[in-house]
C-alpha cells in the first residue's frame, strides 16, 4: 500500500487502487501513437498490482505504523510465479507485459539468490515464447510494456503526492516513443505533462483513499480493522494541455 503522512494520521492508497488510476491515465493515451494491443494492455496495467495483498501478511514497520510499499521486504519468487501464472488467464499478452514487470521489478536480484535468477530466467523465456506465438516482435512487446511501465509510474508521482512547487518539473520517465517526459503544476492549480501525450485537451483521473487517525498499531489485525472502517474519499487530478 502507499501510505502518505498527514498532519493528523496516515493517508492509505491501495496498490490495486493505484494501479487502476494507472490504467484511467492509460485510457487517455492519444490512440494516434503506435500503441500495441491497447485494451489488452491497458487490462495489464489495471491487474499488474493484484500481487499486493494489503489484508495479507505483516503491513506494519518497526514502530508500529503502516507499511509503505517501498520499505516492504521482497516477495518469495514463489509468490511471483503465482502471479505471472494466474495472469495468462486473460490471456498471453497481458501474461508477457506482467511477466515483463516483475522482471523489471526484480531485475539485479538473481546475483545473489540462485532460485530468484532461475525465476527471471524462465520468464525470459516464457516472454520469447508469447511473443512468437503473438507475431509481435521484442521491440514491439518492450515498447508497449514501456507504455505501461509510464503509466503506472505517473499513477505513482500522483498517489504519493510528488508534484513539485512552484511549476517545477518533474519528469515521469521515457515514454513508449523514446522522449522524455515531464509533469508540473500549473497556476490555477492544474496538472499538465510536457510533451502532451493525450488524445483530449483536458481530463480528470480519481483515485480512493482511506483516512486512519490512530498513529500506531499493535497488530496487523489491528491495522486491517482500522482500514476496514476507515473513512474514504475521492483523490482528482486535473490534466490539461499547456497553451
């Protein structure tokens, strides 16, 4: 979960939550840029979190407050194949673009962990196999999964609330087409990204969130009772095109 301090508790975005913010920014994608297979991938986009149990293992630190997912400790490669298998259920193309981000995710982790190389290994090939089952070259298949790793990486910026002051810009990452983007905040309090990639001038991405007060926890338990009756509302983010 992305968990975000606020001045009287904790700000809670579900990781499925975040990754179905990815796929509404996915959907604004302007369809005139060579995407690939674009509902397919953006069906990845919106599943490629679902190995985030929240209500599931330990979702506390040290002290007793909620996990944030970059501090969580790294998932059994068993854990890993489950999901890079349950996701060929909708299909091979969404199974090679997950099998793809887990790779990305765990890239550099098999130097020391035999099983977790063996894993990397067999998604390779797994990904070399689809794709010659699909006719899709690997050119093709990384620039899709770039197209996808761009999104969730902008659902990221917002739900951690990393928008700079000031109209300073912060860049998103490479984009499918190979140029570099940027995001910042406008004067009327608008978000824009440059360059403007989208098929419509302006749009509206939501996001929910859940409110806990209570600092720290004694249990997980606890923390999943929390959640489970934690107020909700609505995150917005307006994007629009820069004059």
């Amino acid at each position: 979960m992305i968990v975000n301090l606020q001045t009287d508790g904790w700000e809670i975005i579900y990781h499925r939550a975040h990754a179905l913010l990815a796929a509404q920014i996915a959907g604004h994608w302007d369809l005139g840029k060579r995407t690939y297979r674009l509902y397919e991938t953006i069906a990845a986009i919106a599943h490629h979190d679902h190995l985030e149990k929240e209500w599931e293992d330990d979702q506390l630190t040290e002290a007793g407050a909620p996990l944030d997912f970059r501090l969580e400790k790294e998932s059994p490669v068993e854990k890993l194949r489950q999901h890079a298998d349950e996701a060929l259920y909708q299909g091979r193309w969404v199974a090679m673009l997950i099998s793809m981000h887990l790779c990305f995710l765990n890239q550099g982790k098999g130097e020391d962990n035999p099983e977790m190389a063996e894993f990397l290994k067999e998604q390779k090939r797994r990904q070399a196999q689809w794709q010659a089952e699909l006719e899709v070259s690997p050119e093709e298949a990384e620039q899709a999964y770039t197209y996808m790793r761009w999104c969730d990486r902008l659902s990221l910026i917002l739900s951690q609330r990393q928008i700079p002051a000031a109209g300073r810009k912060l860049e998103i990452t490479s984009g499918p087409d190979g140029r570099s983007y940027s995001i910042y905040q406008l004067d009327d309090g608008d978000l824009s990204v440059n360059p403007w990639p989208f098929s419509c001038d302006k749009f509206t991405v939501k996001v929910d969130a859940c409110y806990v007060s209570q600092l720290q926890f004694s249990s997980n338990d606890e923390l999943t009772q929390a959640l489970k009756e934690a107020p909700r509302k609505s995150l917005a983010w307006t994007l629009k095109k820069s004059d």
